[in-house]
C-alpha cells in the first residue's frame, strides 16, 4: 500500500531539480546558438508565423499557460491541503516571499529612476523554483530536506505574487466584451466545481476557451491557467497531503503536467528567450541602469529581502529556522532565490517593448542569476551541516 501512495512534494521537487538542471542546459545552448553563425535562423525562426500566432508566441502565451496551470494548481494544493494550509506555516516563507519581491524591485528602482525604464521594477523580483532546486539537487544530502520545502513553499507564494503583479500591472488595452466572456467562462468552471464534476476533459475543454477569451481581452493569456486551476476540484486530505493522484482532479492534473512542464515547456521557454547576441555589446549593454538594476536586485536584493525577513522573525521569535539547517545553509539558499531566469525572463518580456531593454534586462538577469546560483552553491557546499541552536530574543 506504502508505494502506491504518492508523495508530491518529494516528486515536486526531484522533477523540478532535474528540469532545472535541464533548464540550464537550454539557456546556455540558446546562448551559444545566439552567438554562432546559426544567430540569425535562431531569431528569425522565433518569428515564423503558425496560423494566427509566431513561434515566439505560441511558446510564450499558450505553452507557458501551461506552466502557470501548473503554477496555479500547486499554489492551491499548498495552500488548501499543503505545506501553506495554516497561517503558522505561512510566516516564514510569507515574509520572506514579500521582502523579496519588494527589496529587489526597490533596487531596480533605485538604478532606473528618471530613465524612462521604471516599468521593468517586477523583472528582479522573481524566483525560479527550478534554476534554484537544480543548483540544491547537486550538493546531495548537504542541504537539509525542510531548507528544500522552504525553498519550494516560498517560490510558490513568489510566484502567486509574480501572477498577481501580472495582472495589475502588465495589462493594457483590455476588451471590456472578452472580458465579459473570460468571466462568464470562469463562472461555468464554478459551476462544474460546484457540482461536483470530477472529471478532467469538462475543465480543460472550457480552459481552452476560457484562454482564446483572455488572450484575446488584452490581459496576458497565461493568466488562463491561474484561473483553470483555482477552479479544479481539490479532495483534502488532512494528515496526508501526499494523496495518491486518483483520489483527487487536482492531483490527477498535476501528476500528469509534472513531467511536460519541468522536462518540455521550461526548457523550450529558456531556449526561445535566453538567446542575446553579444555581438556589439560593450560596456554601456553591461552598465545600463536595466542591466545593472535587474542583476543587482537579484543578487543583492533577494539576499537583503528574504534573509533579512527570515532573521528578523526568529529574532523576534515569532518563528523558527527550517528544522535541522544553520544560518549558513539558509544564507546559502537565500542566495539561491536570485536566480530568476524563467519568471524574470517572462516579465521582461511584457514590461519592454522594445529590443534594447530586452536584451538589458536579459543581461541583467544572466549576470544577477550566475552570481546568486554560484554565490549559493558554494555557500551550501562549504557550510557546515550541523543544526544551530535557537536564536532568541532577549527577555
């Protein structure tokens, strides 16, 4: 009985590791492949149009509506029937999530103030659960299993906050009749809930639509899958989160987008927009206000925001350091959260229309994510493993 219950949290993070890992592989391939004699096919191949929309747009508004899909429904699990189900567990990875979403765009800012460039504040806010579990799966035991959760349960409020902040602040143009449309869909898919339709096919079919009406209201379509997976009946499961997948829709759909997201969409993803041509970059690409806002709040921001929250609230004892890690290991893993290449990557490319910035805020976000992941990494690899004692406030 023990091996046919699943556990999602320890197959989140071994698909979300290994994709990582292969997400890597991807952006340093796009990168070589933007910078050899194929650069040109490589660009021009990401404008070649498929019936209504280029390859660049197909990857970047339908597959990655997937990825949210995929986003949404783990935001839910954890939040219903998961690590993030009480308040009590919320704190750390909550306060922590918010700092670092608000001290790096607040650096961004800093840099970017009078340029013109202010929209692009969202870019360094973002982390890429995983770039990060990627770097953690190759140090092995050294990082404590709850320093992995944490890691996890923070970039999935990160990431509701980056959906969020999708939303609100990079929408324009809204069709008032789509929307109408998008909101009648998301009632029906209420209504299915409602009545207790288990079955997958209903929810995906009107998902489809429901995406055609958002694609086509202005607000960017990859907000689809958010809405799709609020709505997918979730069966809690108190005591036992990790539920085998035929006990509930949601678990059944996210078992089976685990493995196409981290091992198929992502990487496609990276390879379609990690791709910059170095060819004329000089010292002005490397210290523009973007370049050096969006690197700087990965890198400085995230490790001021995250680790900063995390010490003031034990300090204060109103929670606790993960079971078994030392300050060391959470500095480490606070390093790791400035690696934002996916999230980061597909901010920018809402917040700048034009290619410059583009390729700013690209640079930026290579520059900010290899300091953080290999700051990380060698922190984590040298740290020692041994579990700290409590600290607290003075009485």
């Amino acid at each position: 009985m023990a091996g046919l219950i699943q556990n999602t949290i320890r197959k989140f993070l071994d698909s979300e590791a290994s994709g990582g890992i292969l997400l890597m592989g991807s952006a340093v391939l796009a990168l070589i492949v933007a910078n050899s004699p194929w650069s040109e096919a490589y660009f021009d191949m990401l404008h070649v149009y498929l019936g209504p929309l280029s390859i660049a747009h197909w990857i970047n508004d339908a597959l990655m509506a997937v990825f949210f899909l995929m986003v949404g429904l783990e935001i839910k699990r954890e939040m219903v029937d998961g690590h993030l189900s009480s308040w009590p567990r919320r704190i750390l990875p909550g306060a922590a999530a918010a700092a670092g979403m608000a001290v790096p765009a607040l650096i961004y800012l800093f840099f970017t103030a009078g340029t013109g460039a202010e929209h692009g504040w969202a870019i360094p806010s973002a982390t890429d659960i995983a770039f990060a579990l990627g770097v953690i799966s190759l140090l092995g035991p050294r990082v404590p299993t709850s320093l992995k959760v944490f890691l996890a349960a923070l970039a999935i409020i990160d990431d509701l906050g980056a959906v969020i902040v999708i939303g609100l602040f990079y929408t324009s143009d809204v069709s008032s009749a789509y929307l109408a449309l998008s909101a009648a869909v998301v009632a029906a898919l209420v209504g299915l809930n409602r009545f207790g339709v288990r079955q997958l096919w209903p929810y995906l079919a009107l998902g489809a639509v429901l995406w055609f009406f958002v694609l086509q209201s202005g607000i960017h379509a990859t907000i689809a899958g958010v809405l799709l997976a609020l709505t997918v009946p979730l069966k809690r499961t108190p005591g036992t989160p990790e539920a085998r997948p035929s006990e509930s829709p949601l678990h059944r759909l996210e078992h089976a987008l685990i493995a196409p997201v981290a091992y198929f969409i992502v990487p496609i993803f990276g390879f379609a927009n990690a791709g910059v041509s170095f060819a004329g970059v000089g010292t002005d690409a490397l210290l523009a206000p973007v370049t050096l806002g969006v690197a700087a709040g990965l890198s400085l921001g995230k490790l001021v925001g995250i680790f900063g929250a995390v010490f003031i609230l034990v300090r204060l004892d109103w929670a606790d350091l993960p079971s078994g890690a030392s300050w060391w290991q959470m500095l480490g893993t606070t390093l790791l959260c400035g690696i934002g290449f996916t999230m980061s990557l597909f901010i920018s490319l809402l917040a700048f229309s034009e290619p410059l910035l583009q390729d700013e805020a690209k640079i930026g976000i290579l520059i900010g994510s290899l300091i953080s992941g290999l700051a990380g990494y060698a922190v984590l690899r040298f740290a020692k493993r041994e579990a700290p004692r409590r600290v607290s406030s003075a009485r």
